[in-house]
C-alpha cells in the first residue's frame, strides 16, 4: 500500500523531549474526560448505563449533554460505572478533599 505506514515508524525519528511531550499530553488527555467519554472508555451504552441507574436512555443522553448537574446525580452514574466520586480543590501548594458530600451521601 502506498503512502500507508505503521504509527510506531512515524514518530521513529522523534527527539526523547519530543516523545516525552507527547506522552505527557497523552496522559493529560486520559485524566480529562466527559461523561460520555469515560462511559465509552468502560465500554458501556448509554442503554447499558440507564439499566444500572434505573432510568430511560434518552435520561442518559441528556446527563451527558449537561454542563451542569447535582453531585448526587454525578456520584450515582460513577458508581454505576464501578468508581468512586471524589471532590479535591486544587491549590498552588496543597490539594484538599472535600468531604462535606460524603455527608449528603451518607443522609441519602
């Protein structure tokens, strides 16, 4: 096949700092992902998604459109995923858990 090559003899003549970069923005990439992207990466549909959760599959389409929803709502589609949800606040020199939502879980 002309014009047609492996990935791997693409990036063979890279830089180490250069395929360093990449690997770095690879892994940021990973680490940010919406809802419809960790729920694909799990290899779930949003059908297979309502089931666990109980509710219809338009339900799931329009959760993942949203920018904005409760916590509560945000914790049930995680753990039906199989995680956990954790709240942290980031700051220049400390990370800090918020914790007050595991109180609202614990009520709930």
């Amino acid at each position: 096949m002309s014009g047609h090559q492996p990935f791997s003899n693409l990036t063979a003549n890279f830089s180490h700092s250069r395929k360093a970069k990449i690997a770095e923005q690879t892994q940021q990439l990973k680490s940010e992902m919406a809802l419809n992207e960790l729920r694909e990466a799990f290899a779930l549909t949003q059908g297979e998604l309502a089931l666990k959760l109980n509710v219809k599959q338009p339900a799931i389409s329009r959760l993942e459109k949203r920018s904005d929803m409760y916590i509560s709502h945000l914790r049930e589609v995680i753990e039906a995923m199989g995680g956990e949800l954790e709240i942290t606040a980031r700051f220049n020199d400390n990370e800090v858990k918020i914790t007050n939502f595991d109180f609202i879980q614990a009520k709930e």
